[in-house]
C-alpha cells in the first residue's frame, strides 16, 4: 500500500476520518512549524483491537485490560495515526491543536501542541515498525510539507521535545530510512 496524500482545509484526503473531542483552538497566528513522531501501542507492545482509537475517541473501557487503568481519564489526542497494516487515521484537524506532546520544548520554544503536528505510528519502543508505516509517513509528511512549509526540516520525535519524560518513537524507530524516502520523493515531484 502507498497513499498519495493532499491536504484541504486542514482535512488529510487520503485517510481515514475518525473525530475526536481532544482538542482546542491553536492560539491565534500561529504558523505550524513542526512535526512530531510518536509510538503508541494498547496493550503496550500489542497491536490491533482498536484500543487507540477508542482511547484518543474518549471510548475506551478501562477495565478491559490491567494497563488500562494506569491512563483512567486520560484525555489525549493526536493528529494522526498510521496503523500497523499502513491504514493512516485523523482524529484532529490540522488547523486544530490535539494533545499529543505534553509539557515540551523545541528550538527554545515551548508548548509544542500550539504550533506542531503530531503523528502517532502503532508501535512499541522495544520492535521494529512495518516498512509500510515508514512509507506512508513520508507521503503523510509530504503532504503536511506542501500545506505548511514551515514544518520542512522541522521534524522531531517526541523524546527529543520532552528528554527524560518521554521515550519514543524509540531506539527501534529509523530516521534515516524515514528521511530517506522523504528526500527521494522530494526529488521526483
Ligand atoms: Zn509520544
């Protein structure tokens, strides 16, 4: 599978649309200049089952695993998710903030929601991701690169905008193979 993606009205063609409530206004004027890569797996480390959908919708069933009573009431976000098979899920408007980076700071400049986007793959920080995660994030980056330019070279996981608070997207996570395929898109458009 690989997507060619476009962006409308802050709107992903190309993805799935699945709306979520955890968000809020950006504040005013601000440029987005930032993409930020995550993992995220419920269980951690299990994949599949439609646990961070229901999570990031406000629907998940606590009690349904020992795990999920450690985020009881947590109300997170985040623009997009790429599923294990390649599938890519919106949840938050681009234009819109999603809550996915927490307390944290890039170039000095804090509060990374208000100008960033965020990306979550279906991951762990202890196995490697699918080749077609990394495909179609460079097409989902692409696509971000065309409707804000200001995110180009502005790309960052959310371990480097929160150290020691957060670890992924992980050792397992590839940035060359992700830049790579960045730049050798870049050149045939
Ligand atoms: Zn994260």
């Amino acid at each position: 599978m690989m997507t060619t993606f476009s962006i409308k009205d802050g709107i992903l063609q190309g993805a799935t649309q699945i709306a979520s409530t955890n968000f809020n206004q950006r504040p005013e004027n601000t440029d987005i200049r930032l993409v930020v890569v995550h993992n995220i797996s419920l269980p951690p480390s299990q994949f599949g089952g439609g646990y961070i959908q229901q999570f990031f919708q406000n629907q998940l069933d606590w009690n349904a695993h020992p795990y999920f009573q450690t985020i009881q009431g947590m109300q997170v976000s985040a623009h997009l998710l790429i599923l294990r098979s390649g599938e890519v899920i919106q949840f938050v408007n681009f234009n819109d903030r999603a809550w996915h980076a927490g307390r944290s700071s890039y170039l000095g400049q804090v509060e990374c929601n208000d100008y960033s986007i965020g990306i979550e793959l279906e991951g762990s920080d202890d196995l490697p991701f699918e080749a077609v995660q990394y495909q179609q994030l460079s097409q989902v980056i692409l696509a971000i690169e065309s409707a804000y330019p200001k995110t180009r070279q502005h790309l960052a996981g959310h371990s480097d905008i929160a150290p020691g608070r957060k670890t992924d997207p992980g050792d397992f996570f590839q940035w060359q193979t992700l830049r790579q395929l960045i730049f050798s898109q870049r050149m045939t458009k």
